[in-house]
C-alpha cells in the first residue's frame, strides 16, 4: 500500500511543474501590400494578361487571384493579394483584396 502512495504522490508532483513555454508563432510580413482602391477602374474590363498586370501594378499586391462566378475560394486572408471577382461574362465585377 505504502509503493500505491508513493507512486501516486510523484504523479501529481509531476503534473504540477511548468511546462516550456513555446515561442509565438508569427506570420512573416509580405513586403508588397495590397491596395484595391487605385484599381477600381478596371471594374467592368474583361479578363486578361494586360488587365491583371495593371491591377497588381496600380494596386501594389504581389498576387492576383481571379475568381469566376460562383467558384469556391479558400478563406485564408493575404495582406499582398489582389482579389478579382468575375461576373458570368468574365467581366471584373468586384475587386478587393485579402
């Protein structure tokens, strides 16, 4: 009986002692941020290379996702991401960024 006690006294003197604190987790800071608002004048342009250049240009954003009508896009938030929404005729119709 005395071996039980023992045994179970160093078990709850073991889960008293403080665990290594772990190091924060930070998200590096893109050196391009996103800026949609001097690229709102492509709204209603068509898709293409030439308008999507434009967009990253005007915008600052080091990525540029087009997003077709009623497609599926991950919700992860990008800080150098230009977002295009396109309606059905694969005109911009929003733009954003994120």
């Amino acid at each position: 009986m005395r071996i039980v006690t023992l045994i179970a006294a160093a078990s709850a003197a073991a889960g008293c002692t403080a665990a290594p604190a772990e190091e924060p987790v930070t998200e590096p800071v893109p050196a391009a941020a996103c800026n949609a608002a001097p690229a709102q004048h492509l709204i209603g342009r068509a898709r293409s290379e030439a308008v999507g250049a434009e967009a990253k240009r005007v915008s600052g954003a080091a990525l540029l996702r087009w997003i077709p009508k009623g497609s599926m896009v991950t919700m992860d938030y990008r800080l150098d991401r230009l977002n295009l929404d396109l309606d059905a005729k694969g005109r911009i119709s929003k733009i954003h960024c994120g």
